[in-house]
C-alpha cells in the first residue's frame, strides 16, 4: 500500500474493527424481550444468554487469534474471523430455536474475537507506554460511539422490522469494515519479527506471561471491571425498560451513559501522559469504590429515582472510562515482545473472568438495583486492593 492510513484514520479502521463486539451486543438489548417471546424462552433472566454466549465465543476466540497473529502476521487472522462473524449472524438471522440462535452469537463472538485482540496487537506494534495508552484511549473513544447509537439503531429497526433484521444489519456492518480494513490497513507486524507457530513456544510464552506479576495483576483487576460492566449490560434492559419502565426511551438513556466512557475515554488520552496510567487507574477505582458503597446503602432502605440512578451511572461509568484503556496497556507494557499472544491470553483471561462474574450480578437480578450495585462496589475495592499489591 504506497499511501497508508495517517494516525487519525488507523485510529478509526482500529475503532471500527474492535466495534463488531460492541455493536453485536447493544444493538440487540432493546430486542431481547421479544426474542424471548418468538422463540418461547420460559424463564426472564434466560434471555441473558443472547448477551452471555457471545462472550463465551468471544474469550474461546481469543486464546487463537493472538498466536497466529504473531506467526502468520496480523492481517489474515483478522479476515477469519470477520468470516465466521458473519457466518454466525447468518445462522442467527435463520434460527428458529432458542438454542440456534445462541449457537449463531457463539460463532459471531468467536469471530469478533479476531478484529478485536488483533487491533490491540497492532495497536502495541505501533506503540508502547504512555504513547500506547493515549492511542488506546482515542480508539476506545471512538469506539464507544458504536455502543452509544447501537441500542437506537437497534429500536429504530424494531420499528420498522421483526429482530431478525439487526442481524442484517450486522453483516453490512461487518463487509463495510472489512472491505475498509483490506483496503486501507497495511501489516504491522515485519516479517523479521514473525514467531515461529509451536506449541512448544506458545506454552513458553503462556509460561513467562503467568509469571510476569504486574501483567497478572492488572489482567485481573481488568477482568473484575469489565466483569461489573457486564453485570450491567445482562440486566440493563430489566433494569432500564422494565424496571424503570422507560419502554422505546432505553437505548436514548444507554446512549447517555456510553458516550460518558467515550468522554472519559478522551480525558484520560490527555491526562495519561502526565498523570500517568497507575495513578489515574487508583483514582478512578476509588471513586467507583466508594460511590457504590454510599449508593447501595441507600437503595437499601429506599426506592432511588431514575435521576438519581442516573447520575450514579454515569459517574462510575466516567470512572471506568479511565480504567478499560489503562488497565489493558498496564498488562501489556511488559509483554511487547509477544504482544499478539500476550494479548489473546490477557483478553480470554479478562474475558472469562468477566464473563463469570458479570454472568452472576445478572443472575441475582431480583427487580432491585442492589446484585448491579454491590457488584460494582465489591469488585472496584478487589481491583483496587491488586493495584495496590502490584507496589508500583
């Protein structure tokens, strides 16, 4: 490619290939009502699982893509897996059972997998340190536009279309990036520091990833926000349209609360490199801590408004915001050598984590906000607790 992307555009084409996961989630929340109720899902927290087995997929997906990457080069990896994303949203716009359909999501999360850890991977090919935090923070910044409109697109369809047709919408989506993404992003990875594809070598760098402490650490204080968030979105549509009874308004008050991780997103690109990842990460982590404890005792003895909720939201969202960039490129500082290993094992182990926790806050989903609340408050104190251990 005689003219490749400038910085401005790699920021978009990284934003945009990372977005499959993002907008495959939240553009189907306003949805999961009526998915139950074509395809006979008896008990309401089940409908969960639309959200919880793309994520099963998506960490699955993750332990390959990053060592291949790292034999084969970034690209070609990344056209496999918008491959089987968009063969598992086929499968889903045709399902006709419940289980079918969450075969689809496993296969467009072990798709998305793909462009997502291999954007990281390039992303660290560029760059390191503080440099790389700040390129993180303005492709997550971009990249929470997807999930700030995903729900919108998503009610605006229903409107109009049965569910199916999100997943329509997610294969246009997904050969729009992809045709942008073969045209335009060259290969980050130079042929003299390709890894030989062994399995002898993969347990090696598995081995020396594990015994890194500081990337063992901050893959688990990782896993334990992103597990609260995802505790969020399994019951963000109870919580919001039912619970709160806000009907066709909900994707308008998650748009709300996701552009508050872009904003966030954006300061820490500008904070990062003075104050520095660590010290941003404590702040944000202590905010989260105690606001949760404050506000979940006083869901405990009251009903709290929608307002009220809101800004409870948006301020701890705020505060992860300055977390999901720095924690990642805390875990990878010390692993640039085997950054496309390094972050496939970061990712599925963050993922899985999550995945377990978040699974659990919406499980105890009773039609109270008090599992979300204490899921963030507790697992924000455990994140913090690590940081500190970590003696940086």
């Amino acid at each position: 490619m005689s003219n490749p992307p400038g910085f401005r555009e790699f920021v978009a084409i990284m934003a945009l290939s990372m977005s499959l996961v993002a907008m495959s989630i939240d553009s189907m929340l306003p949805a999961l009502s009526q998915i139950a109720a074509d395809l006979g899902v008896e008990r309401a927290n089940d409908r969960q699982l639309v959200i919880t087995m793309l994520f099963i997929g998506f960490a699955i997906g993750q332990v390959f893509y990053g060592p291949i990457s790292d034999s084969y080069g970034r690209r070609k990896p990344i056209y496999v897996g918008f491959a089987v994303f968009i063969i598992g949203t086929f499968v889903a716009i045709f399902s006709q059972t419940f289980t079918m359909l969450l075969v689809g999501r496993f296969l467009q999360g072990l798709g998305a997998a793909g462009p997502r850890i291999i954007t990281v991977a390039m992303i660290r090919d560029r760059a390191s340190g503080r440099e790389m935090a700040r390129l993180m923070s303005l492709v997550m910044m971009v990249f929470i536009l997807v999930p700030a409109i995903a729900p919108a697109v998503g009610q605006v369809i229903l409107l109009f279309a049965p569910w199916r047709m999100i997943f329509v919408v997610l294969v246009v989506l997904a050969a729009i990036t992809l045709g942008w993404f073969h045209l335009r992003q060259p290969e980050t990875l130079a042929v003299q520091n390709q890894r030989p594809f062994s399995m002898l070598g993969i347990g090696r760098a598995i081995i020396e990833i594990c015994t890194t402490r500081v990337a063992v650490i901050y893959t688990l204080a990782g896993g334990m926000i992103f597990g609260a968030f995802i505790g969020f979105l399994n019951s963000s549509q109870q919580v919001l349209q039912e619970l709160y009874g806000l009907g066709t308004k909900f994707p308008f008050y998650f748009a709300m609360l996701a552009l508050t991780i872009g904003v966030a997103s954006f300061v820490n690109s500008r904070l990062v490199t003075t104050l520095g990842m660590r010290l941003l990460s404590k702040l944000a982590l202590w905010c989260i801590s105690l606001l949760s404890l404050m506000f979940f005792i006083y869901c405990a003895f009251a009903q709290a408004s929608l307002a009220v909720l809101m800004a409870y939201l948006m301020l701890s969202f705020f505060a992860m915001g300055l977390l999901f960039g720095n924690l990642n490129s805390l875990a990878m500082e010390p692993l640039g050598h085997i950054a496309g290993l390094a972050s496939s094992a970061i990712g599925s182990v963050t993922t899985l984590l999550a995945l377990s926790l978040g699974y659990l806050i919406g499980s105890l989903y009773n039609h109270s906000l008090l599992p979300m609340i204490g899921g963030f408050g507790l697992l924000a104190m455990t994140s913090l607790l690590l940081i500190y251990t970590a003696g940086e």
